[in-house]
C-alpha cells in the first residue's frame, strides 16, 4: 500500500462524494475536517468532480482529496490534472492500471472475484476496492474471497451497501483497510448546506471506526 493510501485509509473510511457545485468544495471539506475525517473520493458521477477536486487541491492542500468512478483514460487524465492524489475505480480495466502506475498515481481499482484479484496481484497492486460490496455477499463473501491472498496482505475498501449500521462488521476484517461510505455526506445534504449535519456524521463514523478496529 501506497503512503497516500496508508493515509487515505487510516480513519477507517474514506467518504464516497458525488457533488454537483464545485463551489461546495470548500465547505464540504471544512465540514469533514471539523468532523476528524480531512479526506474523500470524489467521484466522476457528476459534471463539478473535476472542478472541485481542483479547487480543494489549490484551496486546502492538506485535505487529502481522492478520484472515484474513474473509467477510462480521460477521467484518469482529469484526476491527475485536478490534482487527486489518488484514484478508485469500480472495476479492473488493464489499461488504466497500466496508465497509472505509468504516471506513478496511487490506483486502487475495483474487484469482486478472486479471479480479478489475482489480475490485480499480478499487476502489483495490494490495495482494491472491493465492489458493490453489499450486493455481491457482504462482509463473510469478502472473507471467502479474500482467504487465499492472505499471506499477500491484501488490503480491501469496501463501497457499495456499506452503512453506518454495517460498516463495524466490515472493519473487523483483516484485509479491510478501510470502507468507502456515501451516508456522510450525501448529494442532497451537501446541495441544501447541511454542514453542521455532515461534520456530525464524520465524526460519528471515525469514533465509530475506532471502536471496531479496537475489538
């Protein structure tokens, strides 16, 4: 795992951010760090990701600030020119892991088979998203999956189906580095300002992580 990853991890969830005004970027990140939580995955899923990831960059350098959805090689090239430190993808694509490690960008892309794993593990890569993990079986499926790589040490983030009411079964897992969570701070809270309300959420989540990471 990269040190950007190790950092972008080590609140035990990364806030999984779809934001439709770049000029909520500041804010929003105000709002996070006052929580405890001073990182997030700004996803490709609206038109303001690249703009916000470029204003948070210039604006609040110390905000750890992620690109998600990334799928091909134009949003790859958006996120290193909006100065993402590091990138997600829902899925495994061969030539935008070959891309990013080609530009040196911390890369974590999507899994959701062991056989993607193993594709994974042959390009080098020890940290993955793992992706929709709700759907496809939960915490005991990532278990299963993840049981043959363990003397790899294998890192996971698990986004899809993760909650506040589940993400303490997902952190008790080894392999789980940390889980991708949308609840902290959803579109429709960001849009309407609810910022008091967000900081509220990041810092029930990280005492939360806290506590599962410590049993």
């Amino acid at each position: 795992m990269t040190d950007i990853f190790a950092r972008a991890t080590a609140f035990g969830i990364v806030p999984v951010i779809a934001i439709e005004d770049a000029a909520d970027a500041l804010a929003l990140a105000d709002a996070l760090t006052e929580g405890g939580l001073p990182v997030a995955e700004i996803t490709f899923r609206t038109q303001a990701a690249a703009d916000a990831m470029a204003a948070l960059r210039a604006k609040r350098p110390d905000f750890l600030v992620g690109a998600g959805t990334v799928l091909d090689a134009a949003s790859l090239d958006a996120a290193r020119a909006s100065g993402a430190r590091f990138g997600l993808s829902p899925g495994f694509d061969h030539e935008i892991v070959a891309a990013a490690q080609a530009a040196d960008f911390p890369f974590a892309p999507g899994v959701m088979t062991p056989s993607e794993v193993i594709l994974a593990v042959r390009r080098g890569i020890s940290l993955m998203k793992f992706f929709p993990a709700g759907t496809i079986g939960g915490p005991s499926a990532l278990e299963s999956i993840a049981a043959p790589f363990a003397h790899l040490g294998l890192r996971f983030i698990p986004t899809g189906g993760v909650s506040e009411a589940n993400m303490g079964d997902w952190l008790r897992l080894p392999s789980v580095a940390a889980v991708g969570g949308t609840w902290i701070a959803r579109t429709d809270d960001i849009r309407d300002g609810r910022w008091t309300a967000i900081t509220a959420k990041a810092r029930d989540a990280v005492e939360a992580a806290k506590r599962y990471r410590s049993v």
